[in-house]
C-alpha cells in the first residue's frame, strides 16, 4: 500500500495552467515543490510564493530532473511539464520529441518502480479529427494529427503498457483546451485569444469556424488534480484514463464569437475560407463524472467575462513573446 498524501512535485509548476494548481494546493494546504525551467519567464508565482513555507520552487531542465530531486521524497507527482500546442511543436519539431517523449519517458522510466501517484496531462486533442460529433469517450480510437498530440499519444501508450510491470500508480489525464486566467497567461488558446482581440477592438480573423472542441478553465484542472490527490479509493484512478471538461463547455468557435459578441457592438470579424486546424471533435465526459465531482466547473461565459474584464484594463498584453522561442502565437491553436 502507498503512504498517504505527503508532499506533491509538480514538474511545470509555473506554467499556465501549473501555476493555477500550485495556488490551489497551496490554498488547500498542501505541500508543493514546483520544478521548471521558466521557458516564458513564467516567474511571477516563484516570487510570490517565495515566502509560503509549504511551496518550493526547483529550476531546471527535465532532462536532468533526478540530478535536481529524489523522486522517492513525494507521495505524488504531476507532469504538466514540455512543449504545448500545435505551434511550438511544428516549429521545433525534433526539440519538442525530445522533451515531450524523451525526456518524459526517461522520468515514467526512473518512477514507474517507486510506490507513489503519477499523474500525467495529455489532451483532447488525441481525438484529432474525427467521422463524426457524436461525443468521444475515452475508449474511442485515438486519432492524433499533430506532433503535439502525437507525443501525447507516445507518452500515454507507454503508461499503459506499464500495468502489472510497475509499482507506481498512474493516472492519465485528457485535458480540454484550456481557458481562464493564470498567473502565466496564454493567448493562443481560442477562448482567450478570441476574448482578448474583441475587447481590444482589434480584427480577428477566424480559421475553421465550424469546428467543435471541449473547452475548460484553468482551474477546474486544478479541482480536479486535487480531487485526484486526496481520492480515498485508488482503484478508481489506478491506470485509468479520464476526459477532463463538462458537456456544456463542447462548443464550435463560432458560438464562442457569438457569446463574446454579447459583450460588445460592431465586433471587427473576418472568417476565412482558408483551414489551419482540423481538428473537430465533441468528448464525452461521463466517466470523469462516474468518480470526481464537476458541480462547480466554470462555464464558458465565465471564463470570457474576466478576461474581457481584465484585458479591457490593458492587464496582459505581450505574454505570448517568449525570449526562447520568439512570438509562438499563431492562431487560436491548443
Ligand atoms: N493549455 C491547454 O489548453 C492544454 C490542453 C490540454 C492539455 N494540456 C497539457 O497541460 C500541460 C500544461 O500546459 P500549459 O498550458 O500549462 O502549458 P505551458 O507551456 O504554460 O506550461 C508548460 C510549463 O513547462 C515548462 N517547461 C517546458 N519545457 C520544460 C523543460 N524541458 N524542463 C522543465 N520545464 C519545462 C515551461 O516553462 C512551462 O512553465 C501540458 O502537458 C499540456 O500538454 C494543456
């Protein structure tokens, strides 16, 4: 049997939506050592939290993690950490192998025999492209279109591959595409991105208008990787795979620019003819439901509403410039 919750090693703990779980640990209490490389100068919540005596901030590569931790000092360990999105991972290509399958695989490799939680953030996007919009639900072949996905797709094969070989307990997560505010903001995610350049009164010009995709707020990960971490029956999350999202947050973008355009008159769109992105699917989150409670997720108009609030107060503007890799924004992309 595993020791109970002691202390939490979030490996991308400064990163969009890793920053939002850290204070939520945090706020609930809990023990957390954040480890990352502070790729976008994401360092706001390492000052902040500078003085919590609960939380530490590791700077490092993943690649040479076990230099910098000993893994057998946490109970848990969430890997939110690597090369997000579409993007980034077609730009640096053999870079982001490296770190979303090499480097990953290397720490499953040097965990897989300790008796602790693991829990790994894949995405929705494993779905990529699919026949239909009937919902897809964790059991439904996997259609990855891009290296991005791809590498989710590597990553959660060898987890699984690792059942009755292994004493770790792992947990595998598809996420939505993500929403909300973080202390690292992200623009190149379709809510905030559409929210920001409306309420900037700036054109947006919009790409595969009728494709449908699961959206969630940043912190609803957060309440549910705390569910997860404090779950009394591990059965229920031992080797599992869960779709994380509620039903009602499935939504084309062209019904996102009609809730935005609820904010504000003679909105500046242009539709193009011309595809970027097609992936379109609908997930199913039944199973999420089944063991954790979603009762409070946030609905779409929620996470608009603030950020509308917030950028219409010239809060975020250049966040999406990273000194590494240039401006990676190209358009309203996971
Ligand atoms: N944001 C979304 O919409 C979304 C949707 C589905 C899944 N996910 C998954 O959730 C996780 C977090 O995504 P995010 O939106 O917070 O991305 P992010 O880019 O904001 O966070 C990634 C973090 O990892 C760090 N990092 C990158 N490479 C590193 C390395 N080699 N060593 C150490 N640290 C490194 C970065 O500095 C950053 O803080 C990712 O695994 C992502 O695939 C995100």
């Amino acid at each position: 049997m595993k020791s109970s919750l002691n202390k939490i090693l979030i490996i991308g703990g400064e990163g969009y939506i890793g920053s939002v779980v850290v204070n939520y640990f945090l706020e609930k209490g809990l023990k957390v050592d954040s480890f990352d490389n502070l790729t976008y100068k994401n360092f706001n919540n390492v000052v902040t939290n500078n003085y919590n005596k609960n939380y530490k901030f590791i700077y490092g590569e993943m690649s040479e993690i076990d230099s910098l931790v000993k893994f057998k000092d946490y109970s848990h360990i969430i890997l939110l950490a690597g090369l997000v999105g579409d993007p980034i991972t077609k730009k640096y290509k053999d870079l982001s192998i490296k770190i979303n399958e090499n480097q990953i695989s290397n720490i499953i490799s040097k965990i897989k025999n300790i008796n602790l939680n693991f829990i790994f953030s894949s995405t929705c996007s494993n779905y990529g492209l699919r026949d239909d919009l009937s919902p897809a639900s964790e059991s439904d072949k996997l259609k990855p279109l891009s290296t991005y996905a791809k590498s989710k797709v590597f990553i959660e094969k060898k987890i699984l591959s690792l059942a009755e070989k292994s004493n770790f307990i792992p947990t595998i997560f598809r996420f939505s595409t993500a929403f909300g505010l973080s202390p690292r903001m992200r623009f190149d995610l379709t809510i905030n991105q559409f929210t920001r350049e409306i309420a900037l009164d700036r054109k947006l010009k919009i790409y595969d208008k009728d494709t449908w995709r699961p959206y969630c707020h940043v912190r609803d990960f957060a309440n549910i990787l705390y569910q997860c971490v404090t779950i009394e029956d591990e059965k229920k999350i031992k080797f599992e795979v869960f779709n994380v999202g509620i039903d009602e947050n499935n939504a084309s973008k062209s019904e996102i620019i009609n809730r935005i355009s609820k904010l504000k008159k003679n909105i500046k769109i242009e539709i193009s003819n011309e595809s970027l992105d097609k992936r379109n699917y609908v997930v199913d989150f039944s199973k999420l439901k089944n063991v954790f409670s979603v009762e409070e997720f946030l609905s779409i108009e929620f996470g608009i509403l603030e950020i509308f609030n917030m950028v219409s107060k010239n809060i975020f503007t250049d966040s999406e410039t990273s000194e590494k890799y240039g401006n990676y924004m190209v358009s309203n992309i996971e």
